[in-house]
C-alpha cells in the first residue's frame, strides 16, 4: 500500500462562511455543501477533484485551538493570479511574487486565519 494522493484539508473556523466564500471567489472552488456530525458543522467544498473541508464547532469547543498553517495551489499563471489576489483585495503577505529554486509563490492569508500559498513549478519540474 502506498499513500496515493491529497484527498482533503480542513480547516477549523470560527467563521467558515467567511472562509467559504474566500475560497469560492479567490480559489475557483464550488458553492459550499454543509452537512452536520456530532459537534460539527462542515462546509465542504469542491473543485475538480480537490476537497476542502471547512470545519465549525457546534458542540462550544473553541475554534482558536484549530486551524491549519497553509494550503497549496498550483497555478498555470501566477503573475496574473498574483495581479488577481492583490487588485480583489485578498490580504496579501508578499507584495511580489517570491522566488526560489525550481517555484515561483506568493502566499495570501483568507479570512480564517491560514496562509493559503498560490505557487508555479519552473519548466518540466514538479513537485515529485
């Protein structure tokens, strides 16, 4: 057996509405789905084949304990997704895009706290 790929993130939020619409307008994902489990209510969104779980407390546990440090996307254009982000307002924590060996990335934070990273391999490299 062999870990095949990422299936989701979640992400716990005091205000996942917030965070929905975040990654629906600036990410591309879908409208949010929200199911119910036993002290949670989770806002499931969808892009592709890429799942994000946004997570709310239900039961009076505290969201401060949660959260999530960033999520990577990978992006075809990056300066235009970075000229996207910035002039749409999203809180951007670089004001160009970074360099390093084999990417290029920027990093903006959403409205739940986590740092979401929009990055671009260099010609045939990858990740892998």
């Amino acid at each position: 057996m062999a870990i095949l790929t990422l299936d989701h993130v979640s992400i716990l939020s005091a205000e996942p509405q917030r965070v929905a619409d975040f990654y629906r307008d600036f990410l591309g994902f879908g409208e949010a789905r929200i199911r119910e489990v036993p002290g949670l209510r989770i806002f499931d969104l969808f892009k592709g084949s890429d799942h994000v779980e946004i997570l709310q407390t239900t039961d009076g546990r505290d969201p401060g304990a949660g959260g999530l440090k960033h999520v990577a996307f990978l992006s075809d254009d990056l300066q235009a997704d970075f000229e996207r982000f910035r002039t749409q307002g999203a809180h951007m924590l670089h004001q160009e895009v970074q360099h390093a060996e084999g990417c290029d990335f920027f990093f903006v934070r959403s409205p739940g706290g986590e740092w979401v990273e929009v990055l671009q391999y260099h010609g045939e490299t990858s990740k892998s």
